[in-house]
C-alpha cells in the first residue's frame, strides 16, 4: 500500500515509520522543513525510545522517507492519514482544528484516483464531516472517503503501542474505505489485534471517552490521596485494593502531581466544550479538569509546606521535567505550573531532566538555572523535588544528595522512595497520600 502521513511529530512519524516496518510505502510529510531536513539526515527530531533505529532501518530499505511537498505522493497514495496537532484553541479551550482543515485543503488539491483520507489526529465529533465537505467543495470530482481512525499510542512507549495496539477503532460506513483499512492494518488483524469497526462519529468520540476517562481515574485517586494524608491511610494500599478487583484495574491509579501532557488537558477541554455546545454537559469532566488544573500549583504549595511554611530566598531543585518518563514532551507539564507557583513564592529554581531540557527552556516561565545531572542540580538547594519518575531518580544516592544539599527536605510527588528509607538518612521526607508517618 501507498500511504502519505501528514504530520511528522510524535503521532505521524512513529505511525508512518510503523507502517513502513510492516511494509508498505510510507512518504511522511511535515511543515516544517527544519524537520524533514533532520529526517533525511537519519535525525529524529523527538526522543522516543526505538524510533531511531526504525526510521533509519525503515529509510535506508527505501519503504520509508521525507519531504516537505505533499502534492505527489498524495497524487499516488491509496490512504492518506492526518496526524497534524490538534492543540487548545486559545481563549475558549476548544480544539483548534485549523491545522486539520488546512491539511485537508491541501489533500484535496492533490487528490488523483480513490484515496481514503484518514484523521488519526485527535478531532472533535463531526470533523471528519467538515473534512469531507471542505474536500468535496474543492474537488468534486474526486473519488475519496474519509475515515475516523483515532490513534491510542502513548509516549514513551509508542512504537510498541502501535505495533500491539489493545484496539484499532476505524469509523467509517463506507465498505470500500473500510476494504483499503483492512488491507493498511492486515498485518495487525494477523496479530490478532482488535479491530472495531464504527461510525466516523463514533470513532472520533471513542477516543475523546478513552482519555477523559484515564484521566477521571487518576483524578480520583489524587483526591483518594489527599484524603488519605488528613486520615493517616496509604494511597498505594488503596490502590492496589482497588485495582486488583478486574473491574476496576490497576492502571492509571498512580497519585501523583496531577496529569499533563499533550493530551489529556486538551482533550478533556474539547470534549467539555463538545458536551456543552450539544447540550448534554459532561459534569463530571468538568469536574475532573477543574480539580486537576487546581492540583498542580497546589504542588508548589505542598513543596513550601515541606520547606517549613516559606521559599522565600530558598533554592529548589526540581528533579524531572517532562509530564512523564522516556519522553521530552513538555506540553502541559505539571512541572510548568510546579515552578511556577515556587517562582511566585520567591524560590530560585535549579532543574534537571534527562530528556526535557531543550523543550523545558522554550516554555518555563522566569529564570531556571538547568543543570548536567540530579547531583549538580540539587547542590546548595533548600529543598528537592521528585516531579517526574525517571528510572535514574530512583536510585539516587541520597547519601551524597544529603551532603550536596544545604538542607535535606525531599518532596517525592511520585512516591518512589519508601518515606522509612529517606527519613533515616536524615532527610525531612514529604509524598502523596502516603502519610506523614509512613
Ligand atoms: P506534534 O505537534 O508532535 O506533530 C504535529 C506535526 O504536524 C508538526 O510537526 C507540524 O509541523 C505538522 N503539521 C502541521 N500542519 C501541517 C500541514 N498542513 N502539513 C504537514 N505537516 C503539518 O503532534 P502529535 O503529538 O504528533 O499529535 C498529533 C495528533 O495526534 C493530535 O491530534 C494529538 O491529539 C493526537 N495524539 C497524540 C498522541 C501523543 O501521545 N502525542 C497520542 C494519540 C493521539
């Protein structure tokens, strides 16, 4: 199959090089030339793990390449899959969907026999509509479909979601675009993947449930934490409780600073105001992105509890950056807000992220002092604080970070040190919902 992606970031790129490495014929397309110039180099542009062998290993078998000009592959291609961002839409939190519709514009320009194009980008219900009228508008006599195939991947661990997905949701009632899915994804059916076929709308609003429910979940065990601190119980007891009962699972049920990330604020906002303009609020999303939005400034109010009631004139180290580990996204991160509400309390920050920092200096706000490693970060500081569960700060050596630093207070927003272990050292030790004695 000949397949165009449009969009080469964290969703079109490891999709694209995905289906090259099922052997199909991938040509992914970005804006930005910085980018594509980067790819033919053999450079990946992002840090996920994996990604760079297969690209280079997809590339160099000629299944596999890059460019700035979607006309002629378009003009070629039996499915064409848009996997631009679908960010925030400043103001009114709506998804800001003009990246899609001008990548269909360009889609329709180029369109030569049958094509299926595809939104894998995450888009509110009834965009595939607009997508179809704005490409019939500009070519009516075009043969095409457009099909809902939401993309499930989750950072960090994306070229093994993609290749062993729990389930692909294609929406279309068209069965001769559902013919050419069915041949894109055949080597998956032969994994014996999930395949569930659906509306185009009910594609695009599958996905927006997904996530609005994980983050429901988490959002629920962060309150079950914070009362878990005021009655002295432990939320990873409670957890595990919970989640060994198969109707609830242990997934997602990690107490934490709050979610971030490039989805999951954004999505749960274009669902909220999805719901709204159709008349059926969904409260309870509602709720949960107020209360997490809340959470993670109410971060930086836990770290200066730690510190004794003040930061005034104090150094912070902040250890992890990036809303999760083996990622260098920064979008949303809980750490923005985390240093932000320290900065406000009169903290100097001192930073680390083993992937992050780049993309960390684009979007802190005020002065951030980024250091080499966690030793050199948490040197002088008043205070740490665990804000991302990077393998490499879990073994710290606290007896040296103990000596580095001028006071040791250990704020662990993740929970991945025992309190017993860091208080024996010495240290003034704060988690989440795990109880001050614990
Ligand atoms: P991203 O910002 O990393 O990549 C988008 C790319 O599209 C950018 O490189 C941009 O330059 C390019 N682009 C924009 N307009 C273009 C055009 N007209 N022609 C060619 N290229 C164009 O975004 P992402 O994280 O890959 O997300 C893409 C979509 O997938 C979003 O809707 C997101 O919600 C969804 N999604 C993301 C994830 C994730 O983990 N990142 C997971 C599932 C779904």
């Amino acid at each position: 199959m000949k397949i165009v992606m449009v969009g080469s970031g964290y969703v079109g790129l490891v999709s694209g090089a995905c289906f090259a490495d099922f052997g199909h014929e991938v040509v992914c397309v970005d804006k930005q030339e910085s980018k594509i110039a980067a790819l033919k180099r053999g450079e990946i542009p992002i840090f996920e793990p994996g990604l760079t062998e297969l690209v280079r290993s997809n590339a160099a078998a000629g299944r596999l390449s890059f460019t700035t000009d979607l006309a002629g592959p378009v003009s070629a291609a039996d499915a064409v899959f848009i996997a631009v961002g679908t960010p925030s839409r400043r103001g009114d939190g709506f998804a800001d969907l003009s990246y899609v519709y001008a990548a269909s514009r360009e889609i329709a320009q180029a369109l030569g026999r049958y094509t299926v194009i595809v939104t894998k980008s995450t888009v509110p219900v009834g965009t595939g509509d607009e997508v179809e009228r704005i490409v019939r508008e500009l070519r009516p006599d075009a043969e095409f479909a457009v099909v809902s195939n939401p993309e499930f991947l989750r950072e960090g661990a994306a070229i093994e979601d993609f290749k062993r997905p729990d389930r692909i949701v294609i929406g279309t009632e068209d069965a001769r675009a559902r013919q050419v899915m069915a041949d894109v994804y055949r080597p998956l059916y032969l994994n014996s993947a999930p395949i569930l076929n659906t509306s185009r709308r009910t594609a695009e609003l599958t996905k927006y449930a997904a996530n609005a429910f994980l983050a429901t979940k988490i959002t629920f065990i962060n309150e079950m934490a914070d009362l878990c601190e005021q009655v002295g119980a432990n939320v990873q007891d409670v957890a595990r409780g919970m989640g060994l009962d198969n109707r609830i699972g242990g997934k997602f049920l990690h107490a934490g600073p709050g979610y971030g990330g490039s989805c999951f604020p954004k999505d749960t906002l274009a669902l909220i105001k999805t719901a709204q303009d159709y008349g059926t609020p969904a409260r309870i999303v509602e709720t949960v992105a107020a209360v997490n939005e809340q959470r993670k400034r109410a971060m930086g109010r836990k770290v200066v509890a730690a510190c004794g009631g003040s930061v005034r004139g104090k150094t912070v180290a902040v250890l992890g950056l990036t809303f999760k580990p083996n990622t260098d996204d920064m979008r949303d991160s809980p750490s923005i807000s985390v240093i932000t509400a320290l900065q406000d309390a009169g903290a100097t920050i001192r930073a680390f992220d083993p992937e992050g920092m780049e993309q960390a200096k684009a979007v802190l706000p005020g002065a951030v002092t980024y250091c080499g490693n966690a030793y050199e970060c948490v040197e002088d500081a008043d205070a740490a604080v665990i804000v991302t569960e990077w393998n490499i700060f879990r073994a710290l050596d606290l007896d040296r970070v103990r000596t580095l630093m001028r006071s040791p207070v250990l704020i662990d927003l993740r929970n991945i040190y025992r309190g017993e272990q860091v208080r024996e050292k010495g240290f003034v030790y704060a988690d989440i919902g795990r109880g001050i004695s614990d």
